[in-house]
C-alpha cells in the first residue's frame, strides 16, 4: 500500500507538529515510531505505518508493537482512519459484490439496541461498512 504510506507520511508530520488533534497523548510515540495512530479503546491503539502497514500496541507496553494482518481488522481501522483523517476516505474499500449484510447491525453500520442507536463511539464488529466478507462472522 505504497500510496497509503504516502499519505501516512504527511499526517504524520502534521500529527507530530501539533496540527492534528491527539485525543491519546500520543505524539512522542508517532514521532519515535513514524506511525500514525488511528484508533484507540481501553486496551490499546492502532496506527498505521509509512509503509501503509495497520500495527497495534497495547497501553501498558507501547513499544511492543505488533503488525495486525486480519484483514476484517485492517478495513475496519481503514475506515476509522477515514473518519478520523479525510485523507484516508479514498482508501476505504468499496463493498465486493460477493460482500455479506453484516448481521449486528442489519447493513446499516450502526448498532441498535431496542430501537435506539448506540453512542457513536461504539462500532459494529463490521467498523460501520454494514458488510463483512464470508468467514468474518462476528462470534
Ligand atoms: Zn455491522
């Protein structure tokens, strides 16, 4: 994804020099790691690489940081990117004729508990596409 990794670069750069929001006191990290973080919750954050390749660390050990290669995991931290950095919207995949309805939310994106969307800061186990390829069914 070398194009990817050429947009990471310049968020990068911005990110590090304070011109994009940190909402998770990152920016020493992205700088030591030249990595672009996208996505956090309790337990860790995701972030995207120079090389366009989707890492992950957890809070409690930062510099052990592990290539995420699941590729229901890389689309749905795509998406969050996108949401997070306009750049990225081009890289969203576009759903696969062959694509499934994503059973948790019904193809909408947003789950729904009686009737009433959840807060927006928690995502369908499909990242909000309402897809999911065969063999990712959510447990
Ligand atoms: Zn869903």
């Amino acid at each position: 994804m070398r194009r990817l990794g050429a947009s990471v670069a310049t968020l990068v750069d911005r990110f590090v020099a304070g011109e994009l929001t940190d909402p998770w006191n990152l920016r020493s990290w992205s700088a030591k790691h030249r990595a672009l973080p996208v996505s956090a919750d309790m337990g860790g954050c995701f972030a995207i690489t120079l090389t366009g390749t989707l890492v992950s660390f957890a809070w409690d050990s930062d510099s052990d940081i592990r290539v995420e290669t699941d590729s229901r995991t890389v689309r749905i931290m795509i998406v969050q990117a996108a949401r997070r950095y306009p750049e990225f919207a081009k890289f969203v995949p576009v759903r696969p004729d062959d694509a499934l309805v994503c059973r948790s939310c019904g193809g909408t994106g947003r789950i729904h508990i009686d009737g009433q969307p959840v807060p927006e800061g928690i995502m369908c186990s499909c990242g909000g596409l309402g897809w999911i390829r065969e063999g990712e069914e959510a447990p």
